[in-house]
C-alpha cells in the first residue's frame, strides 16, 4: 500500500514539475519526504535538479530550505546516473546566486565527483563560466579541509586540469585567471602527455599569425563548383545526382541569388554579426597572446623538452572528504598502489598511443606549434631555448620536417629568417629516411588543403610548395634516397598521381562549363555585330546613327565581346585537349585558366554594354533617363556570375603571377655542429 502510494506521489510530482508549476513541487517536499528522493527523468534527477536546469533561483532556495529543516543533506547530495549533483549542474549552467545557496547548505558538496570524476570546480571551467569558477574556488579556500585537497579538485581522473579544460574549450579569459590561482597547473600533463602549452599550441585558428581555415574551408567548398571530391555541396542522393551533371551551375547559380536576396534584406543584422566576429576574434587573438606569455613565463618547458614528460605528476587524488577515512598509512599505500598502476598502464599503452597517434607522445610544445603553424609560439620558446630547435618526436622528425610536412610555410619562412638552421638540422631524416625534400613531396588526401579553391589549384601550389623548399635549400645539399630508395622527385610523382587525375578532370569539366557560355557569347556577338541599329540610309548607304555615340559604343563593343568571346572558347578547347602533364599544373594550364576565364568577363560585359548601347538608340525619344535602371537590371546576371567566380579568379591570379610561399632568396646555412 505504501509503494502504490509512493509511486502515485512521484507520478504527480514529475507531472507538476513538466508542467512549471513549481509552488506545487515545493509543497509535495513539504508533505511528502520520499517525493524528495524520487528520480523524475530516465536521467535520474530528481526536481531539484530539474529546477536547478531551468534556472528557478527561488524555487531552488525553497526546496532546499526544506531538505536542510529535516536535516537530510544526502538528499541535497543526490547523483543522477551521470554523477552529477546540483551543484554540478548550478556551476555547468553559470548561475553563481545558485550555487551560493547551494554550498551555503552544504559546503562539502564541492568535492562530490561526477562518474567522469569531475567536480564542481571542473564543471565550471569545463563550460568556460568564469565567475562561478571563482567563487567556488573560494569556497575551496575557506577551510584547512578543502584547502588539503585544493588542487585535487581542479584536476580530472584522466590527468586533466581546469587549466587543460579552460584552454581547450578557448575560454582564455578563464585560463588566465587559473594561471594565477593554480600557478603548479602550468607544467601538469595528461594522460596523452600534453601540458596546457601543448593545447595552447593546437589552437591554431585562436593566433592572429594563423589564417582560420573555417573560412578558407568554406570559402574553397562554395566556389568549387566542379570539384569532384566535395560531393556534399551537391544535391545527391547515395552516389547519384538527382538532376544532370551539366544543372550543377545552374543551381548554384539560383542558390547564390537566393543568398543575395536575403543579404540585402537582412544586411543591417549581417553586418552586425559580421562586426560581432571581427571583434570577438581580436579578443581571443589577445588572450592567447596573454595566455602564451604566462605560460611561457611560468613553466619549466626546456626541462620537460629535454627530460621529457613528467609522469609523476599523473598521479590521482579523488579528494572527497570521506568518513572514517583518516589512517595517513592506509592512504598512502592506496595512493602508492594507484600510482603504480597507472605507471605500468602508461607504460604498456605508450606503444599504442603512438600508433594511434604519433603527434600525441613524446613531442615537445615546440613541435606541436611548429605542426600547427602558430609562429608566435614557435618564435617565443626559439627566444627563450635556442638549443629547442633540436627536439625530435619519436619519428626522428625535427621542427624543420614536421614544418614542411605538415604545410607550414609562415613557421617555415620564420625559421629562414631567424638563420638558426644549421647544416645539421637541414640533413636531418627521420625513421624512414625521409629528409626536408622528400616531406615536402609527399601528398595524402588526408593532409591539410591549401587555402585556395579548385583541386587544379592544389596541384599547383603542391608544385609551388615542393620547388619553394628545394629552391631554398642551401647550395652543396646532396639528398640521398629514403629506405624504400626514392628520391624527392620520384616521391612527388608517385603521390601525386591521383591529385594529377582529380585536377584533369576538375579542368575539364570546367572548361567544358565555361566554353558553352563563350560559344553562346560568340554566336550572339557576331549576329549583333553583323546588324546595324536603325538601318542605313538608302542614298549614302551609311548608318542613320552613324554620327550618335550611342552607335558608336555599340559597334565597338560588339567586335570586342566577339573577339574576347573566340579567345576565350579557344583557350578552353586549349586545356580541354592538353596532355596534362605534371609540369603543366604549375604555370602552363592555370595561365590558360586564367585568360580564358578573363577573356570570358570581358566578352560577356561588352556584350551587356553592346546591348544597353543598341536599345538606347531605340528607346532614348521615349523612357530617355528612365532606361538607365533598366539597363541597370541587365548587368545583374554578369554580376552575379562574377561575383560567383571572382575568389577563384582572385586566387588563380594571385598564384599565378607570384609564388604565394614568399620565397625571396636562397637560405644559406649556419656551419654548427648538431
């Protein structure tokens, strides 16, 4: 009878606590004892926890007011299946008025651990929520109990901080206000041997040195409208289209329209957001400056680098204060036995780890940044430890490897410039015999895009890249072949093949596009070029507007579009029937790319004026100023075709006309010894 009962209550108090009336859920605390321990969602919270979700500041301050006056704090201590108390959930949601309450009730509720052994302290640092952080940071100050256990409290099973999470999640305002708090977090490593300043280094896009690649990605997927590796940009179903190859323009087209329409309607609110970024960026380029600067400041990064990491300072302490445990010999066999452990765990996973993930073991910050193109770390540690520049990973891999591997060239030209490459560091080869040159020629799809659109531009900046560092290397550098007893040229070739393949096909297909709008250019040229506006005259044969400027225009402009027109289609039939060989994609076929799709703009913009110029003739006694909007609105497809195609074409300029890796002279190195 009194289960039936119990069920009835808690039935009644999950459907009052979904429906918000919470007066009512307050009231069955008061009546009904058992309602306060009962778990309302498949999650296991109960309605404080729900009330602490929802934000109810004052219905959390009643419900607690009535645990704490039956003296039953193990139901304020309540867990859900994922371990979390309310306090968790009042410091993951930001709410510092709630967690007052909380911890005012209950102040040991600060060393409760999640399933995932997170406390209270670590919720809010892993949310980013700062002043929360800082108040319950207080509260682990404010008596010798918490104090003892203090930094336990920031620290996670698997070896994390509150400084790891804060820098992880990019919450820098958060992290350098840990700096101070916890100044021992700086030099702590995780399980997978990162210390905060390696997660710093990974975070490349939170640099100003380091181009976001969100929107080079984003940009490069939206005007790489032939591009048969990016087949998500398409309307497809499995590996099929479900309209022809040949519409894809044409729906890009009608999508780019949609996308203006809506801009100028919503500009005012874009612009805004757009600012929004601008400045929310520059913010966190600041605080990561400031976070890189403690952090060099206060960690002893050159005796890790050189020892390498610190397992000792992966040793776990839950920090719960516990009854009944207080025998100082007993925990500190537990903690001698746990520390063991997880010794001989690390130990036997290393090997693991590294085939997993070899970027993750044994490399220093250095070379982390150096992966990650983030030149102010780099700069920085080079400054402070100039015997850094000799770190390896475990792949024998220096920084100047890792750098071209990985297409790194800011970090590579800062390492030029700062002429700290010895002839030592320029011969180094890793564990397969790889040197600078034969990094520099490996290509995988897997590997980071270069920022520009089109895969027949990916295969001439992999040319640009490859012949940027052998130009580079010093006079008198004899490369010697890798284990598998290739040179770096023989490596390019072999890694490039499919590359090779994908960028014909991208050129073709776009070429094809392109030739079916100049042929229907030319054709519409020469037919205008051909007719005379008004007739002539019948006596002198000439054209009645022969002396008008309007006329003038026209039968200017029309020879131009048709001249442009055929050049254009030529120059497209020219890359359609090339060979495509490798040396071509450096120079030869973007050139032709290049004046096609000039020759291109050029014939369709005099064939707009050519028309504007013909009908102005006609209609300039009737709409006279009235035609101008008119003639206006026909330039609105040319300009959203070039509008469309205009990054392209700004990138194929650019790479075309001038080596985009900067490369000024040859490197001469320094004759050190390694």
């Amino acid at each position: 009878m009194g289960s039936s009962s119990t069920t009835r209550e808690d039935k009644g108090l999950f459907r009052v606590a979904m429906e918000g009336d919470w007066e009512e859920v307050v009231k069955i605390y008061e009546k009904y004892p058992d309602a306060r321990r009962a778990k309302i969602t498949r999650s296991g919270a109960t309605a404080l926890h729900v009330a602490v979700t929802e934000g109810k500041v004052e219905i959390v301050e009643k419900l607690i007011k009535v645990i704490i006056s039956q003296d039953d704090k193990e139901v304020l201590r309540a867990q859900n299946e994922g371990g979390y108390t309310v306090l968790h959930l009042a410091a993951s949601v930001g709410n510092e008025e709630m967690c007052k309450i909380i911890t005012d009730a209950d102040s040991s509720m600060i060393a409760i651990r999640t399933k995932s052994k997170e406390t209270p302290l670590f919720s809010a640092a892993l949310h980013g929520k700062n002043e929360v952080f800082c108040f319950l940071d207080s509260i682990s100050t404010c008596s010798e109990s918490h104090r003892q256990h203090r930094l336990s409290y920031g620290r996670r099973e698997d070896g994390n901080t509150v400084l790891h999470s804060a820098i992880d999640g990019e919450y820098f305002d958060l992290a350098y206000r840990i700096i101070d708090l916890y100044e021992d977090f700086v030099n702590y490593v995780n399980d997978e041997g990162f210390t905060p300043l390696h997660l710093l280094a990974t975070k490349s896009s939170a640099f100003k040195s380091v181009q976001t690649n969100r929107n080079e990605q984003d940009r490069t997927t939206s005007t790489d409208l032939e591009n048969p590796t990016l087949p998500s940009k398409r309307l497809t179903h499995g590996d099929d289209h479900i309209f022809p190859a040949n519409y894809v323009i044409c729906v890009e087209y009608l999508k780019l329209v949609c996308k203006i329409m809506l801009l100028l309607v919503c500009g005012q609110a874009w612009m805004m957001s757009f600012l929004n970024e601008i400045r929310d960026l520059k913010k966190k380029h600041i605080w990561s400056a400031k976070i890189m600067d403690k952090l060099l400041y206060h960690t002893s990064i050159y005796d890790k680098l050189e020892g390498g990491t610190d397992r000792g300072n992966l040793e776990y302490d839950s920090g719960e204060i516990k009854p009944g445990r207080n025998n100082p010999e007993q925990e500190a066999e537990e903690e001698s036995s746990a520390s063991a452990k997880n010794k001989k765990k690390d130990k036997g996973s290393e090997e693991e780890k590294w085939k997993k993930d070899p970027e993750m073991t044994n490399e220093t910050v250095l070379l982390t940044a150096a992966r990650y193109g983030v030149t102010e770390i780099v700069e920085r540690i080079l400054d402070k430890f100039p015997t850094a520049i000799q770190d390896t990973d475990i792949a024998k891999k220096n920084i100047l490897i890792l750098t071209v591997e990985n297409r790194q060239p800011s970090v590579y030209n800062l390492l030029r410039n700062k002429k700290m490459l010895s002839e030592g560091i320029i011969r180094k080869v890793d564990h397969e015999h790889n040197s600078v040159l034969h990094v520099a020629a490996i290509y995988d799809k897997d590997m980071k895009p270069w920022p520009i659109p089109g895969i027949a531009l990916q295969m001439q900046w992999e040319i640009k890249w490859f012949e940027f560092v052998k130009d580079s290397m010093p006079k008198g550098i004899f490369v010697r072949r890798n284990l598998k007893g290739k040179t770096p040229d023989e490596v390019f070739t072999e890694t490039h093949q499919t590359l090779i393949k994908e960028s014909s096909k991208w050129l073709i297909k776009t070429s094809e596009s392109c030739s079916v709008v100049a042929a229907l250019i030319a054709g519409v040229a020469f037919a205008t070029s051909a007719s005379v506006p008004g007739g002539n005259n019948e006596e002198t044969g000439k054209p009645y507007f022969a002396t008008n400027p309007a006329f003038q225009m026209f039968a200017m402009t029309s020879l131009i579009a048709l001249c442009f027109s055929v050049t254009s289609l030529v120059m497209f039939m020219t890359i359609i029937t090339s060979r495509f060989q490798e040396n071509d994609f450096a120079r030869d076929l973007p050139c032709k790319l290049l004046m096609g799709l000039t020759s291109l703009f050029v014939a369709i913009g005099c064939m707009l004026v050519s028309f504007c110029a013909g009908h102005f003739l006609v209609l300039e006694n009737n709409l006279k100023f009235a035609s101008f909007p008119v003639y206006a609105m026909t330039c609105l497809p040319v300009s959203i075709f070039a509008a469309a195609q205009f990054p392209l074409y700004v990138d194929l300029l650019q790479s075309t006309i001038k080596n985009p890796f900067k490369h000024r002279h040859r490197y001469k190195f320094t004759k050190t010894e390694t």
